[in-house]
C-alpha cells in the first residue's frame, strides 16, 4: 500500500520481485493484492499499470505475471456471466476490472483481446436484451443488469476500439455490437448516466467504421 500511496517508489518495489527465482512472489501479488486493488479500487489502475511496465523486462514476467491476470480475469468473466441484479457491487467490481484490462491491453503489456470480446458480446451479442424487454418482472433486473454490462464494455470501445477493430473474430461481430448499442442508447427507461456512457461509445465505433 505504501506503494499505491506514493510512499514507496516503482523502483523500490521491483527488486523485491527481482531475486523472485520461480515467480511466486509475482504471482501472489497479482492475485491477493494487484487484481483484487483493481476491481475495488480503480484511483490505482494508473499506479499499477507503471508497475506492471517495470515488471515487463523480468524473466518471470509472461509465465508467472500475464498468465496469472489471464486466469483471474477469465475466472471473474465465468462468476460475472449472470450476476443477480440485485448484487451492485459485483457490476462497480466488473466494470472496474474490465477499465484495468482494458488500460493494459492499450499499453500492449498484454493481449487481452479475447476478454474484451467476452465482454462485449456479454453486454451487445449474447444477451438478447430486447427479447425480454418489457416483460412483466423483468425489466427492473434487466436495466440493472445492463448498466454492469454496458459499463464495463464501453470501456474497452473507448480505450482499445481502433486496436480492436482489426482482429478478425471482433470485425465480424462489429456491425451487430453497433446494431444492439444503438438499440440501447435509444432506450428511455435507462438512466441519463449509462446512456451518456454508451452514447460516447456508440460515437467511438461510428468513428473507427468511418476510418
């Protein structure tokens, strides 16, 4: 903590891992304090994205540091999938995580394209929103539902949409993604803050389909 503080500097912090021979130091950090800092506390993202450009050169790095945040992201993406709607924290937690994928996949520390999918169709593909729209008991849930959703994939539109866009997997969904986006925007009974969010992310895919 003293790191996220400022009290202790990012060269400060990098020996420690440096004599870490198996990586096992590394991989605890990115599990107990790194990804759990990162959902709940997203005032660290930037902090912990330097560390992880210090952390970089080490031998331990994609083995013990990548494969670790693959796996906890994974993890929390298969948890998130269906969260009850009543569950605020989990949709603020998902939507934190997902900004700081999306922070280091825009600095191409690591390749998290595939998860930006994942979230993507979680919040434009997968989930039929105007199937059960209006249908009497569901509505509620599914607007609280959809502001975890959306939330977290207007992140990786907004940060990574013009490094995304060319992977092929994503280019093919991107016209149905902008179809359902559009969908979402126009919808009244969703609050003025979400919409805001999916309105800018709607204009960023416009944007790289024009380019």
């Amino acid at each position: 903590m003293q790191y996220l503080t400022g009290a202790v500097g990012t060269e400060n912090l990098v020996p420690f891992f440096q004599n870490d021979n198996d990586g096992a130091k590394l991989s605890r950090y990115v599990t107990w304090i790194m990804v759990p800092l990162a959902e709940r506390h997203p005032q660290t993202h930037e902090k912990q994205l330097q560390l992880l450009k210090a952390l970089q050169p080490l031998d331990t790095f994609k083995e013990r540091c990548v494969n670790e945040l693959r796996y906890q992201l994974n993890e929390m993406a298969l948890s998130y999938g269906d969260p009850s709607p009543s569950a605020a924290y989990l949709r603020t937690w998902w939507t934190n995580i997902n900004r700081f994928a999306a922070l280091i996949h825009k600095a191409e520390l690591v390749n998290f394209s595939e998860f930006a999918q994942r979230t993507l169709d979680y919040a434009l593909k997968e989930r039929s929103w105007r199937e059960s729209w209006g249908v009497e008991g569901r509505i509620s849930s599914d607007l609280r539902a959809l502001d975890g959703h959306a939330s977290a994939a207007m992140h990786w539109l907004l940060e990574c949409g013009h490094s995304l866009y060319p992977v092929t997997t994503i280019e093919q969904s991107w016209s149905q993604w902008k179809e359902n986006l559009e969908w979402i925007v126009s919808q009244a009974s969703l609050s003025d803050a979400i919409r805001k969010v999916c309105q800018r992310g709607l204009d960023k895919m416009n944007e790289i389909s024009r380019a």
